[in-house]
C-alpha cells in the first residue's frame, strides 16, 4: 500500500511536469492495474475524475472489483485492442507494463493508447532504461526469468531496445496469468523512444528513474494533427 502511495505520487508529479493540472482531468486508466495498487491514490488526488484499471490477470482484478471501490475494473487481453472507446481518456499510465512487453508488441500497444487518449491527453509510461540494464549486467540485480548471457554485452546504447522473453516451464505458467509469449524483460534507450515513440505519440520527456528510483517514467500526448 505505501508503494502505490508513493507510486502515485511520482506519476501525478509526472502529469505536473507535462503541465497538467489533476484538478482537470476527466478520466483516467490505469493501463495494466493488476489488483489495484497505485490507482485508489491517483483517484484520491483527482476525486472529479472517473477512475478505471485493466489488467490480464482475471484473479486481479476479480479481486480490485470486490475490495477497491470506487473505480471501474475492467479485464483485458494480452494483445489490443481495449474494450474502450476512442478518445476516452485524458490520462493513461502504466507501470512495468513496457518494461516487459516485446517490440512488436509494444508498438501495437502505443498505436492502442493514442487511440484511447482524448485530444491533448498526456500517457504516462514506465520503462528500464539503461540505469536498470547496468544492474543486471553488472549482477547487481539478478533474475531466474532469463538467460545470463543476455546481458552479456556492452552497455545499453541510446538508440537501442533489448527484449529477452521470459523462460517458461510446467512450474512457472501459473505465475504469468494472462500473458503471451511476448512477455520479459525490455529495456529502452532515450533515443529510441524519441524516435521510434515518436511515431505514434509526441514525447515530452523522458526522467530517468523517476518511478521508484528503479523505472524511467516517459511521457507522452497525444497529437491529433498526424
């Protein structure tokens, strides 16, 4: 609970930094909500707006719906589209959802998320920058999930983005609910967010390890003129 609160602080500082006032906004999603972590405090900070979260994980949000009043809790699909209507929202987040999901994946996932965001709504999207590349390539931080030797090369360039899918097995699949095999570790350079990002939605600033010291925090809007 104090990491969604805290969460939820570093996001809204984040709408603060596209200048955005909280106060104004009318809807907002939580993209990729799990059991409802972070999006009863954004709620609290914007009470005017209508609040929903979505996840894959069905558990999760079976559970978000029975214990977290107050918002909207919608199940998802792994792939797009979002059982949402176009222009929709005027604030999108996500937190560890890109940091997770494979390149072409991910670029259907931003074509989805200009779609839903309302004309001059603002996404705010974690990733692993190259900060988070070092730790594990360094060993700092380890993980069972993937194979050593990813992470068996030189530092994490600003134009690269690096996806190694996570390691199935019998023992694990129950861990992933929901997830497809486009699901791992990604990690992106700010030049490749600049450009390739910048594609389907104008990036507005990328702050490094500004989501729990850990994740950067890219944020984008929308741009109805392409």
């Amino acid at each position: 609970l104090d990491g969604g609160r805290r969460t939820a602080e570093e996001l809204i500082a984040g709408l603060r930094r596209a200048e955005r006032d909280p106060a104004q906004l009318a809807a907002i999603l939580d993209f990729g909500c799990g059991a409802g972590r972070v999006l009863p405090y954004i709620a609290r900070i914007a009470p005017q707006a209508r609040s929903v979260g979505c996840d894959v994980d069905r558990a999760a949000i079976e559970w978000a719906g029975a214990r977290r009043p107050g918002a909207e809790w919608v199940l998802s699909s792994f792939e797009p589209p979002l059982p949402f209507a176009g222009d929709t929202f005027d604030l999108v987040y996500s937190v560890s959802v890109f940091s997770h999901l494979g390149r072409g994946l991910q670029d259907r996932w931003l074509r989805e998320l200009r779609r839903v965001l309302a004309p001059g709504g603002v996404a705010l999207l974690s990733v692993h920058g190259p900060s988070a590349f070092e730790a594990f390539r360094s060993g700092r931080v380890r993980t069972s999930w993937c194979p050593p030797e990813v992470f068996a090369r030189g530092p994490l360039r600003s134009r690269d983005c690096v996806f190694t899918p996570y390691t199935r097995s019998l023992w694990t699949a129950g861990e992933l609910p929901g997830v497809g095999s486009q699901y791992g570790l990604a990690f992106h350079g700010a030049d490749f967010i600049r450009e390739v990002w910048g594609r389907e939605l104008t990036v507005l600033d990328i702050r490094e390890r500004a989501l729990t010291d850990w994740q950067d925090l890219v944020i984008v809007g929308s741009d109805r003129t392409r």
